[in-house]
C-alpha cells in the first residue's frame, strides 16, 4: 500500500515535518512524499531537505540526484511559478528513511582544529583585532561532540522571521533562484570537497525563501562568493599543475 503523507498543515514548524517523515513505517522516503509534506512551503522546503540530503557521502555521479530537481525548482522559482512541479518519474525517487533519520539525528561536529580556533584565535579586521563572542566560545565548549540537523534547524527557527523584506520579495526570488541554479551545478562537479559551501550557501537560501528572511539571504550570498572564490582556487592551481606538467613534458621532448 502506497505511504500516506502526512497532513498539510502549513502550520506545522519544519522541524516538525523533517521529523515526521522520518517516523513513517515504509522503508523508502519518495519525492512525491517530501512535496506533499511541505505544502505551501514549496520550494524553500524542498531545496533545503534536498541540500542537506546532498551534502551526506555519496559515492561518485550521487549528488547529480539531488542537483537535478534542485536545478529544476530554482528555474520554477526564477520563473515566479506559484507552486513546486515535478516530472512524475523524479517524483518516484526515493532515498532510505535509514539514511534520512541519520542524517537528521546524528550530532556533527566541527572539527578539532576548528574548535581551537574559535576559542583562542584573534581575528585582524583592518588594523583591528576581533575575537568571538563568549556566546560562541561557550557554545563550542558545551557542544563538544555538536548538534544534530534537527536540533540546528529547531534553533534558526527561533532566529530566524520576516525582515528586509526587499531581498524576499518576487523580483528577489527570481534571483535567487538563477543563484541556486548556479550553486546545484557546482555542487554536483567532481571536485574535493567542492559540494559543502554550494550546498550551505543552498541550505541559507532555502530558509531565507521559507521563513522570508532577508538576512539568511545576504548571508547565502556570502557562502555563494566563498563558493566562487574555492571555485576559483581549484581552477587556478588546475591551471597551474597542467603549465608545469606541460613545461616538464616540452624539456624532455628538447
């Protein structure tokens, strides 16, 4: 018997929904399932759970899976179409519930060298020095072992609301939906560790599109240029190892 989704009810927090449809008995989380849960939420639900399901491992060619219909939404966004459509053969893909839950549930934490650096490097900022918050630094000594996807998103929601309205507004999401096109291409390249800033800069957007939150839209905007600019290193050093391989290659043949 085919899974029933739950209840659309646009009321319901996110943090909700994400957890829901990990408590669902069948086996396989579908399309058609993620689009009937979110309901008018749409396309900022929809690239979000898709960005944070892409930014687990994959093997080779698996994160063109997720890149697809987020491509596919972004244009719809672009376009200023009123609500999410998919192919009906994209809305018969599925990933394990397993793999959701754990994906969802699992703590991340940052790594060790990171956590250092928060608690005791100073930061210069145009002849300044910056160092972070006791906020932050208590934060990281609490958390040791980090946060689940879950217990981080119950945490923007309560961050995040309406505000500068002018980067959520329709001539905005059209924007932001050619950017997230941008971004889903990027991700799904072959390059090392290429797919996370893409997909943190996708998962900010989203939340900016659902909560119309005109400050996770600048910051999305911010991992976008530290995406271009990885983008950027990766081609230039590319660039440089095939000039010195090509050198070395032309004094042989000499």
């Amino acid at each position: 018997m085919p899974a029933q989704p739950p209840p659309n009810d646009d009321l319901r927090r996110f943090s909700d929904v994400l957890e829901d449809l990990g408590q669902a008995p069948e086996p396989k989380l579908t399309m058609a399932e993620l689009v009937a849960s979110f309901g008018e939420r749409g396309f900022g639900a929809m690239i979000l759970i898709l960005s944070l399901l892409a930014l687990l491992p994959w093997p080779p060619g698996g994160k063109a899976v997720f890149a697809v219909p987020i491509i596919l939404m972004s244009l719809e966004l672009a376009f200023q179409r009123q609500s999410v459509w998919l192919p009906r053969w994209m809305l018969k893909a599925s990933v394990s519930r397993a793999a959701y839950t754990s994906l969802i549930a699992t703590p991340f934490a940052a790594p060790a060298w990171l956590r250092r650096w928060v608690l005791s490097a100073k930061v210069r900022i145009a002849g300044r020095r910056y160092i972070f918050s006791d906020g932050v630094r208590r934060a990281v000594r609490r958390r040791p072992n980090g946060l689940s996807v879950l217990k981080m998103v119950r945490a923007i929601e309560r961050l995040t609301r309406p505000r500068l309205p002018l980067l959520t507004g329709d001539v905005a999401d059209t924007f932001t939906g050619l950017v997230c096109v941008v971004l889903a291409l990027i991700m799904a390249l072959p390059i090392p560790f290429g797919d996370a800033l893409p997909g943190i800069a996708l998962v900010l957007f989203a939340l900016g599109m659902m909560q119309r939150d005109g400050v996770a839209i600048l910051l999305g905007v911010v991992a976008t240029a530290a995406s271009a600019l990885y983008l950027f290193l990766i081609w230039a050093t590319v660039v440089e190892v095939a000039q010195h391989v090509t050198g070395w290659f032309a004094k042989l043949l000499h």
